[in-house]
C-alpha cells in the first residue's frame, strides 16, 4: 500500500502521539508498504525510506510547540504525486479538514485517529468556553472519516457523546525488553539523593494541562506530613521547567530522557505520580507498570483505563490534590499493598506489543484499500 499521513507533529519520541505513529510507520515499512508524512515541525525526524514534507504553521499561544498548520497548492501537488491507496489525518486543524475534503473529492479511503483531547487543554487553561465552537467542526471532521482510530474506551465514549461515533480501539504497545524492574538502579538513587529515601516519578510534558498543579500540591503536602518525604523527580521537559523548579526546590530534574536512561530512570523509581486528565491512552502508565512501578492515576481520562485492566496502581480523584497524597501514601506504607499492585501489573501488562496493537491499523488499510479497489 501508499500511505500518506498527515501527523501535524513529527519528532520522534516527543510525546506518546508522536511515538504511536513512529511505531505505526515501522510496521508499515516492515511489510514494505510505502509512506509519506506531512508535519508543521520546524525540524520533523526522518526515518529510512520514509518521504517527509513541511507544511506551513503558526504556534498557537498557549502552548507554542503546537502548532496551527495552513494548507496550500504545493500540499496538493505533492499527494497527487505520491498517489496514495489511503490517506491517515491525526490532526483536526485547517491541513486536515481540507485532506479530509480532498479525500472525499478524490474518493480516496480515509482513516482519522484521535490521539489528543485539544478540548481539554482548553478547560484546563479556564478557558473552557472555547471549545464549545470547537465541538461541531470535530463533529464533523472525525464523522468524515472512513474509520476512526480512538486509544481507548474511554476516548470513544467522550467523543460519542458529541456525536461521534468511533470504528475501533487502536491501543498502544510496548517496546520488547524495553521497560523491565531489571534496570533499577541504586547508583541513580543514590545520585537523586534517595538512599534510604522512596522515589516518586513523574514523565512527560511539562505543561499545566498535565495536571502538574496537583503534582506540585501533593509534593507540598509531603514536605508537610511526611519525616523522611519522598524525593520527587520529574523527567522532560517544557515552558513551566523554571517554574516547577522554583515551587519544588527539593525535586530532582535529570532532563528529557531518552533510550536506555529512560528505561533505568523508570525501575529506580517507586511510584508514577501522574495527575493528568486529558490523557486519551496514557503510554507512560504502560511504561511505568512494565518497569515494576505502580501508577496512580485520575479518575478521569484514559489512565484509569490502564490501571483498571492491569491492576498496577490505584486510582484517585482527579484534580484533587488530597485524593492523590492519600493513594501514594497508602502505597508508600502499605508494604503488601505496594507488592501486590506492583507484581499484579507486571503480569497483566505483559503481551502488549506494538505489533499487536499496530495489526488493528493495518488491517483496516487493507480493508479500506480493497473496498476502494473494488
């Protein structure tokens, strides 16, 4: 097959969206299949035999690494060119509505997925009452599709309550011997200062809409209640670093991990502490439960989602900062607790690859394709 697929961001290991594609685009070229990306990264990442083109954008100002892409007559004359069996969007921004219209137009398959809840973002910075506009246009655009790709349950069920309706669950997978307790290391917690200490974690973008408040709230609290507190570390990077490392003086920022750091980063820790509630998967809760390291998580969002079939952490109220220092505390001291939700999801997150997880993908390409070529 040729596929083109419109991502909006494309630099590798970014974020948990741009990792899924990566994936996605390695077990497309596995069976040869042909791929050509469009990204408004200033810098997209290549990868072998994959055709990569830039097209326009302008940051958006609530978070400048996203950005809002423009379509123009180069963005056509190069899909023509590439003559694709199927078109993939990611993005429901100008470029992938007037994709999802040539496509139509074309009579081209169309596959969209849902990798990012943008509405929620919006609620997050208070400014929820702009995404009332937002929800008839995705309405639409996800609707065009000729199969729409969601992570979770949890996904599906937001998205049908405005009226769209999802074809299948494209969950996410696990990298082969990538995240294992066997990479704990007690050098790395000797160098974050947690000898005799425990550690909790957090990975990922440092941004409001990552619940990073509850995060700096309950670290308060354990410096209040807490003789010795944990040490709090946090891995990534992003516009609040400064900001974070000025209302957490204690925490430890060993930076944007990558490889085999991140997978020792992870198994040295004791807890994930993620209080999220945008999250539409959660690839980190996989990350951290495949490392030996239970999550706690919010109650709403796709995390939940994970810690529900796996068992490997607990649960807690989302936006409540008390909720979630109560759920770390009881694994923090509750010894037989903390083993049994520990090695519960180390047994139940095994088998997720990202073959698996990929071949829902592929076979709705073929299955689009063939329909399309009869």
């Amino acid at each position: 097959m040729r596929v083109a697929i419109y991502a909006g961001l494309f630099v590798q290991d970014f974020d948990g969206a741009t990792k899924t594609l990566f994936e996605l685009i390695r077990s497309l070229r596995k069976r040869r299949d042909e791929v050509a990306v469009w990204s408004f990264s200033r810098q997209p990442s290549t990868l072998p035999g994959v055709l990569v083109f830039r097209v326009p954008a302008v940051s958006l100002p609530f978070y400048p690494d996203y950005k809002f892409a423009l379509p123009g007559p180069s963005l056509f004359r190069q899909i023509r060119i590439f003559k694709p069996d199927l078109i993939h969007l990611t993005v429901p921004d100008a470029v992938g509505t007037c994709l999802s219209g040539y496509a139509k137009l074309k009579r081209i398959p169309l596959v969209i997925s849902y990798h990012t809840d943008f509405t929620s973002y919006l609620e997050e910075q208070n400014i929820w009452y702009l995404s009332r506009p937002w929800w008839p246009i995705l309405r639409w655009f996800y609707n065009s599709a000729d199969s729409l790709l969601v992570p979770s349950k949890d996904s599906a069920s937001k998205l049908a309550r405005h009226g769209i309706q999802a074809a299948l669950i494209w969950s996410r997978g696990l990298s082969e011997g990538r995240f294992s307790p066997s990479f704990r290391s007690e050098s790395l917690r000797r160098r974050w200062g947690a000898k005799r200490k425990k550690v909790i974690l957090y990975s990922g973008r440092f941004a409001w809409f990552k619940g990073l408040q509850v995060f700096i709230q309950v670290y308060d609290l354990f410096k209040k209640g807490t003789n010795p507190s944990p040490v709090f570390v946090l891995l990534g990077r992003g516009p609040l670093e400064e900001e974070l490392k000025k209302r957490m003086p204690d925490a430890v920022f060993p930076g944007y991990l990558t490889g085999e750091d991140l997978s020792v980063a992870y198994a040295s820790a004791d807890i994930l502490l993620f209080p999220s509630t945008t999250e539409t998967f959660g690839n980190v809760i996989q990350e951290a439960i495949a490392s030996g390291v239970p999550a706690v998580v919010s109650d709403q969002g796709g995390c939940q989602e994970i810690i529900n079939q796996t068992g490997g952490g607990l649960v807690a109220q989302s936006r409540n900062s008390f909720s979630f220092f109560h759920e770390c505390q009881r694994l923090l001291t509750d010894e037989t607790l903390y083993n049994r939700t520990k090695n519960t999801g180390l047994q139940k997150i095994k088998g997720r690859d990202w073959e698996t997880a990929n071949r829902v993908v592929i076979e709705e390409y073929e299955r689009l394709a063939f329909r399309s070529s009869r």
